[in-house]
C-alpha cells in the first residue's frame, strides 16, 4: 500500500551500492560489448531491489544520457539496460512516455565512421526495449502509445538495411500485437510481416510495403513519408535504389502521388547533396518507366522540367565519382523520357532557369537536343558495359523522336564513325549497341 511504499522510499541505500551502481552506469557505456551486456543485466537485477525512488533515479539518469550520447556504444548499452530494467518492472508508468521518444530515434540510428557504418547493433537493441515493453506492460499502460510504436517497428520491418534487425523488429511486433490493443489490421501484419518474408530487402521495399500500405491508411502515409524523405536520400546506395522502386510502385497503384511526389523530386535532382540528387534521380527514373501511359497527365505537367536536367548538370561541370554516379542515374531515366514523353526540341534554356541573373554562357545556348546528343555520344565510349549499354538505349529512343529523315541522317552518321580506322574499340563497341 502507499504506507509501505513510503517506506521503501525512505530507506536509505548504503554508500557501497552507490559506488557499484555507478560502476555499472560507466560499463553500459564501454566499447566492449560483453561489458555493456553484463553491465545492463546487473544493473537492472540491482535496481529491483533498489528503493523505488532511487531506481527512478537510475532510469532516468540513462534517459537523460541519450540526449547527449554519440557514440553507439553508449546507445547501444543504454538500450540493453531500459530493456533489462522493462523486464525487472523498474521502469514507472510515468516514464514511459519519455522512453519511446529515446528508442524510437535509437530505431533510426545509423552513422558512418571512414568508410564503415555503425548502428546496427544500436537498432537491434531497439528492438529488444519494445520487445521489453509489450511483455512487460499492461494495455492500459501503453495504450497511448502502442500505435506509435507499431508504425515504428513496421518501418524497420519493412527498410532497415541489415536483416537481422528488419527480424528483430519484426518479432517486437508481433509482440506488441499479441499483448496489447490498438494495433490496427494487427492479424493481417502478422501474416504480411514474418520472420522469412522481411528477410528480402527488395521485395519489403516493393510488394510487401504496398500491402502493409493496403492495410490502413496511416500506415500509407507513413511509409510514403519514410521512403521520401529518408531512404531516398540513403548514404548507401542501394537502399537508394530500392527506395526509389518503393516510390515507383506506389505511383503505380495511386496515381495521386505522382503530382504529390514530383515537385519534391525535381527540387532534390537539383540538390547540392549527391545522396538526395542521385535517390530523385533514381525514384523519376523508376516513376518515368513504371507507371503506365495513362497515368502520364501529372508528369506531363513537369516535362520542361525532366527536359532540363541533364544540361543543367552538365553546366555544372561535375568530376569524378559524383559524375559517375549522377551519370548512371541519367542513363536509367533517359530512355523511358524519350519513349514516353517524346522529343525535346522545342525547349530553349532561359536565364530563369538558372536564377535569372546571369547571361547564359555559350555552352548552354545550344539547342537541348544538341546536348543529349553529345552528351549520350559520350557515354557511348565509355569503357564500362553498363554505361554504355544505358546509353546505347537511350540514344536510340532519342533518335525514336525525330522525324524519319531526320532518323537515317544520325544513322549514316554513326555509321561512317563507326567505319573510322582510328576509331576506339570501346566507342567502336558503343556505337554497334
């Protein structure tokens, strides 16, 4: 009753458990992880024996933390020590709302070190703490914030990057629907979302994201949301990829989100920042050769816009990986542009186009079509396969555009390079694609 738990309260707590508490609170913070694992697990046991005033405490001093913490050691050891103290009944009612907040940001926690990443472990660890608070809690407890949760975890279900955790999380979830209320659609997730069918990353992007989305509304917009504005802008550059096929099929299904998405694309493909650049890149593609003809009103709308990209890019005289990258993105949309939206020739580039303060300099005064021609000239000779496969398509949907005579000119053309003494294998090879 109230009078024993003001008691407990007040007992006093001998000043050699205060020494080993905060021994423990330095261990869930050690880069060993054997280390953060034994720390969280006796701190927790500890805790429960604790008065309940000075367990607060201790939960509370490992949330406060998050707020500073940077490294995934420290994130990761504070995510075992919640879960284990979820499951000793140690973290209050009251304390809950301020742990979802903490552990739905660790869901999402990924950072590059060099030339690696880290934060899997960090995400996995996630995972366990709502695993923790499903098993833990009763309904009423986490009523308000069981649909929050169950977005979250059907988000890293469906797009984290490594399958270990898209697993964890997806048992977190099936937790969470299996012991709580609230959960909408929670029988026909389980059956979406299992163990063998989250383990294919490009089919969570495509097939089952569309059928999670089929489920409810809510969860529509929020994976539209996390793919927009999340995994397109990916640093790796496959969960790009895949996010942009993501899009793709969403377009296909809802037309309405092509005039919703679009104008945020093109503002990306114009981005300083490659990732957003190149994942707008890659989702227009997808969208351009996706989406059947009939749906094609809403994109017709932004056609000078598609038009310009590509001499706008090439204005800016980009070198390097950043070219080759952007490059390869160009490539995949340009074909299904040209077979779809026809030709460009009766687009001129204005000063409006680059601010409107500026005079054009010669480069861009020529026509557009003078720019892809040349510009898919190039690729053509490129040493890789890929490369020059893409624009060997491209050229010839472009080429799909121009009238007749037009046509056997560009071809009399190709030919006679290709017939050059001093032609270069690799151009040679373009050219006969």
């Amino acid at each position: 009753d109230d009078d024993d738990d003001d008691d407990d309260d007040d007992e006093e707590v001998p000043e050699a458990v205060d020494d080993i508490v905060d021994l423990l609170l330095r261990g869930i913070k050690d880069r060993d992880t054997m280390v953060r694992w034994s720390s969280a697990k006796g701190l927790a046991r500890i805790s429960r024996r604790l008065p309940r005033v000075f367990a607060s405490d201790v939960v509370d001093t490992i949330l406060e933390g998050l707020g500073t913490y940077d490294s995934d050691a420290e994130w990761n050891g504070a995510c075992l020590a919640v879960a284990e103290m979820c499951r000793m009944c140690v973290l209050l009612p009251p304390q809950i709302p301020k742990a979802v907040t903490c552990f739905t940001r660790a869901l999402r926690f990924d950072k590059l070190e060099g030339n690696r990443n880290v934060g899997s472990h960090v995400r996995d660890a996630a995972c366990y703490v709502f695993w923790a608070f499903s098993r833990t809690y009763e309904r009423r407890v986490l009523a308000e914030h069981t649909s929050q949760i169950a977005t979250e975890l059907i988000l890293a279900s469906l797009f984290d990057r490594e399958v270990n955790v898209r697993r964890a999380a997806n048992a977190a979830l099936q937790e969470l629907i299996g012991r709580q209320e609230g959960v909408i659609g929670g029988i026909p997730l389980i059956q979406t979302l299992n163990f063998h069918s989250v383990g294919n990353l490009s089919q969570c992007f495509s097939s089952l994201a569309l059928q999670v989305g089929r489920i409810d509304e809510s969860y529509e917009k929020a994976i539209v949301k996390e793919l927009i504005t999340c995994k397109l802008m990916h640093w790796d550059t496959t969960i790009r990829d895949h996010a942009s096929s993501g899009i793709a099929s969403f377009c296909s299904q809802y037309s309405n989100y092509i005039e919703t998405l679009l104008p945020d694309l093109l503002r990306l493909a114009s981005s300083k920042r490659i990732a957003e650049r190149h994942g707008a890149l890659l989702a227009i593609s997808s969208i351009l050769s996706d989406v059947s003809i009939s749906a094609f009103d809403p994109i017709r709308k932004h056609y000078r816009e598609l038009a310009l990209l590509l001499p706008i890019f090439l204005a800016q005289k980009l070198r390097g990986n950043t070219a080759g990258l952007l490059r390869d993105a160009f490539l995949r949309m340009l074909e299904p542009f040209f077979l779809k939206l026809g030709n460009v020739s009766n687009i001129t580039i204005r000063k409006e186009d680059f601010g409107g303060t500026t005079v054009l300099p010669p480069f861009l005064r020529k026509k557009v079509t003078d720019h892809y021609i040349s510009y898919l000239f190039e690729c053509l000779g490129h040493p890789r396969d890929e490369v020059h496969i893409l624009a060997g398509r491209a050229y010839a949907a472009l080429l799909s555009t121009f009238p007749q005579e037009e046509v056997a000119k560009k071809v009399e053309e190709l030919i006679s390079l290709f017939t050059k003494p001093n032609v270069s294998p690799f151009i040679a090879r373009g050219l006969s694609r």
